[in-house]
C-alpha cells in the first residue's frame, strides 16, 4: 500500500517552529509536501490575492521533501498547491499549523491557520487546523506531538463530513497532562479590540490594534471551556455560512413587497 | 424622534463608485457615518491587521458628512468605526458595498464587503452587505436603488436575528426590470482557480490568479438561482461555523482513544 499524501501549510510562515514541527510529525505518517507562505500571515482570515501577482518558489530548507514558499495568504498556498504542485494527485490529508496562539471561538474567522484548512474542505479534501494556545514563539510544545498524531491518524481512516475542516486546539503546557480530547462546537466569545493611539516621527497618530478576549459562554460543550479545562479542542468547521433559522424569520416578519 | 444612525463602509475603497451610490441612497434613510479603506480592498475575506499599525485619517470628500479613511481592511474599518469614531453612539444599521461584482456562495468568504458586515453582527449590529454581480466599474447600478432601500428600511424597523449579517446580491442591469427578492441559502457552489504562468524581466515566473465559477448546486432556494433568474438573493449569514451534524460523526464513529 502507497503511503498516504499530506500537504502541510500554516500562516506563520514556512519556517516557524510550529510547521517545523508538524512537518517532522506528518512524516511519520505519510509522504509529506510543504506549500507555506513565505512571510507570517496571521490575521490573514480567508483573504486571497486578487489584483495582484503570485510566487511560488521551491526551496531546499527541509531536506528530502518538497516544499515550496508562496509569496500569497494561506488559503493561496492551498490553491497554489492543488493546481501547481499536486496536481492531479489529491491529498489524503491537508494539515495547517502548528499555530502559534489560540484560534478558538471567534478567532477562527480571523485565522490563517484555518482559512487553509477551510479552503481543503472546500476541495473537499480532509483538513485539520492544529494551535497552541500559547502566543510565546518559544512555547513548550511536547505536549501537543502525541494529540496531533492521534488525530491526524484518525483523519486519514475516517470520514469528517462532506466539506468539513478540523478546528483543533491545545492548551498551553500545564504541570498536569492534557486531560483528553473534547469534540466541541465554537464558543460565543469575541474580541474585545482596544487602539493604542500613538505618534509617528513626523507627527501624525496612527494605532496598534490589541484586544481583551470576552467569553460569554455559559456551556461546557465549546472549545474555550475545553482549552480553560486542560482539554484538547476539536471543532468541526463548514463553510456554509446561512442562518438557517434567520431565513425563517425573514420569511415571516419582513415584507419586501 | 431622531434619525437612524447608519455606517457606511466597503472593501473597494471609500471614493469607489459603489460606496458613492451607499452613501446617497442612505442619507435618504438617516444620519450617515462613513469609515472606509483608504484603498482597494477586494478579496481580504475576515482579513484584520495585527503585527503591524493602522492609520484612521478624517477626510472632507464627503461634503456635510463624518468621514473618515481607513490604512485598514474591512473588518479594520468597522472596529475603528466602533470604537474611535461612533464611541459610545451604536448604529441602528451598518452597510457595506455597493460592491463591484458578485458576493453569492462560497464567495462570501473572500469577500471583504461582507467581512465588514460580518464583523458588525459579532457586534450585534444589524448589517448587511450589498453587491452587484457585475464587475465592470462603470456598471449601470440605477436598478438597484430602490431595493437598497427597501432592504435597509426593513432592516432598520425588524429584526434580522441574534449575529446576522445579510449579504445582499443584486442581478446585472438586464433588459427585463428585476423580478422582486428572494431569501436564499448560500449555493454550493464554488471557484475553480487557474494560475496564468508569466515571467518577470528579471527571468524569474510569477502567477496571476483567475478562476471560473462553478455551480454544481441543482436547487432553486439559493442565491446563484435567484442571480440567474433576475431576483435580487438575501442570505442571512452567521459566523458560528461549527458543522454540527459532523459533532454527531465524529462522537459516533470517530475514536481518540
């Protein structure tokens, strides 16, 4: 038996700690590719590069495998690799990550790391986005290997849905060991973003955006109450994005005539 | 009783065409603020700037009119809209648009005018996103006048749901008048990407990316069948993304163990 494909990409960028990490991890599973952008791409949510050109250069960083460097956002260096690279060999499996901070909640519409996994789903391509909710670059990460193995092995014998992406999350290493893994919806929580006003050389103002994250979740079924409990987050995303109960409220209260 | 307090924003930039025809149709409804990007935009989906600084600057191009330009994405504008320039004042509706092109299916998630409006319904403001599917900038727009405003107005007396955002599609000028509007689901439909392969003057290749359209989706309650069919498509839209039918896959058949 031919072993498995697996495309490995991220939003920080082709050689950060993380994808270093999940490179060496997915190798022990399957043949590895690597389509990465080439600079750190967070916050990049599902923005692609319209209006503008693309690169796409291989490069010899990770030794025996290819990996190429994508000038674009993470959801380009998913196309890039579907069209450019794989061609018409499919992927048995799409990774991103190994991020460096948290994309719980609300966090996943901003994230890069998911938005890669989103556009695999998309394709219909089994896809997992894996982060450490630890912002420090030099976070521990041991802890992570054997949940991320556990998982991807799963991914790659079982069926996630039609168009669904793996939103997973770890809590940041604790003295105590991971408690388990919790399959989760997407907690109610959100951003609460706070400028930092502030003055350049030529004295015009400009801001830095930071934020305080407000969970207004009650549940214990959400992936904040799994990461606040020392548990491993699984959320299963789609890209589907009606209300369905708001079409039924607009079908009876609004009048359009 | 006092006017409605509306903001105005899109994604291709404030003193785009589309924006333009927002801001006027509005003012008919309500006291208008506008916090827009400083420059085009297209693309970004759920795009925010973090890592690096934004600047909000107020501009007089808007006669009689708060405005202010943002260095920004979308999502940026409505952030800094919210807490730099409206403060404690919440609108009663924010609108984003009128884009140039279409906003149906699976591209509501590339799309910025809709991350704008996406990013107020987190807010619980009630949004909506409006674009035009045609992508030529000088297209004919005087037929969707009096459907923005009928959409707005019922938005600004109903309630459109906890967290929902409409995205608004409005059919190309035909020759026929528009047939009326329909409240849809999102299509399954999706982008089907070519890669135009190019080489720089420095010998090096680069890309540009295109794509064709591809609709697989056979119904007739979604959005590119009533574009197709001359209505003009409101999709409620939400950002909890959790497939919740995988929660039940993955709990029955999945093993983590």
């Amino acid at each position: 038996m031919s072993k498995p494909l697996i495309l490995v990409t991220n939003d920080d960028g082709i050689t950060s700690r993380g994808i270093r990490r999940l490179i060496s991890l997915m190798q022990q599973l399957g043949e590895v590719v690597v389509v990465a952008p080439d600079s750190p791409q967070s916050g990049m949510g599902h923005a692609i590069t319209v209006g503008d050109i693309l690169r796409l250069t291989e490069t010899d960083i990770y030794p025996g495998l290819q990996a190429f460097k994508c000038s674009g956002t993470p959801a380009d260096c998913v196309k890039m690799a579907k069209d450019l690279v794989l061609k018409s060999k499919k992927p048995d499996l799409v990774v991103s990550g190994i991020n460096h901070g948290s994309n719980t909640s609300i966090s996943v519409l901003y994230s890069g790391t998911m938005s890669a996994a989103i556009e695999a789903a998309i394709e219909n391509m089994p896809a997992i986005g894996f982060s450490l909710c630890d912002y420090e670059s030099s976070a521990d990460m041991d802890h992570v290997d054997e949940y991320v193995l556990r998982i991807a092995k799963e991914a790659l014998v079982k069926d996630m849905g039609h168009g669904v992406a793996l939103n997973v999350n770890f809590p940041a290493k604790q003295k105590e060991s991971i408690q388990g893994i919790r399959i989760c919806r997407q907690a109610n929580a959100k951003w609460q973003e706070d400028f930092d006003q502030r003055v350049d050389p030529y004295g015009r103002k400009y801001f830095w955006m930071t934020g305080n994250f407000i969970n207004h979740d009650k549940g214990e079924d959400n992936d904040e109450w799994a990461i606040a409990n020392n548990f491993v987050s699984v959320v299963p995303c789609q890209f589907d994005l009606t209300s369905y109960h708001a079409i039924n409220l607009l079908n009876d209260d609004w009048n359009f005539e």
